[in-house]
C-alpha cells in the first residue's frame, strides 16, 4: 500500500519540475500554467502539513523527499525572479521603442550613437 505522504510529495514535486521546466524559457512560458502548477503544488504541501499536525510525523524516506523538495523549491524561485528580470527589461525595451506603425508591427529602433560618414 503506498504511503500517503510519499504521494503527497510526488505529485507536489511533478507540479514543481512542470514550473520549473516551463520557467527554464521564460520567453516560451505561459504564466497562467506556471503559476496554476505552482499553486497545485503548494497545495499538496499544505495538505502534508495539515496531516503532520494530526501527531504523526514524517518517515524517514518522505523526510529525505521533504528535504529534497525543499531545493527544488529554492531552484524554482531564482527561475521566476530571473524570468520577472528578464520580462521587466524586456517590458523597458518595448516602451523605450518608437511604438507601433498603423499596421500593428513595431517600429524599429533608432540608432544609438553617431555615424561618421568620413570614417
């Protein structure tokens, strides 16, 4: 018979890897489904809680998992603070461009610097 806590920790630890997977390209990411997968997975972890508070305690397999979790954890969060980096500069660049044209395609953008036509 499975253990429940080692379920519980699993499919935490799926809904975290499709974060984390869907956070390593950030450009490609839907955050729609990173954010519903990362609050699925805390959900489970609350779940475990709410359990380990009824007096039992953790085995020690679903301890090392815990444990291991917790990294995960720590990995997904520096994805999400890098992918909102990358989404604020990426949201800077498109404000500092010269807009869109009639058709709905960006204008390109003006040449930073000088041109030396003698070289």
């Amino acid at each position: 018979m499975p253990d429940p806590d080692l379920e519980k920790l699993r499919a935490a630890r799926a809904r975290l890897a499709g974060a984390r997977g869907r956070l390593a390209r950030p450009r490609a990411c839907s955050l729609d489904e990173c954010v519903t997968l990362l609050r699925e997975a805390q959900g489970y972890l609350e779940w475990l809680r709410d359990s380990l508070q009824a007096g039992r305690g953790l085995r020690p397999e679903a301890r090392a998992q815990a444990v291991a979790l917790r990294a995960e954890i720590r990995h997904t969060g520096v994805l999400l603070q890098e992918a909102v980096r990358r989404g604020r500069r990426w949201l800077e660049r498109l404000q500092t461009a010269g807009g869109y044209n009639s058709s709905g395609a960006l204008l390109p953008l003006a040449p930073r610097g000088r041109i030396a036509i003698l070289g």
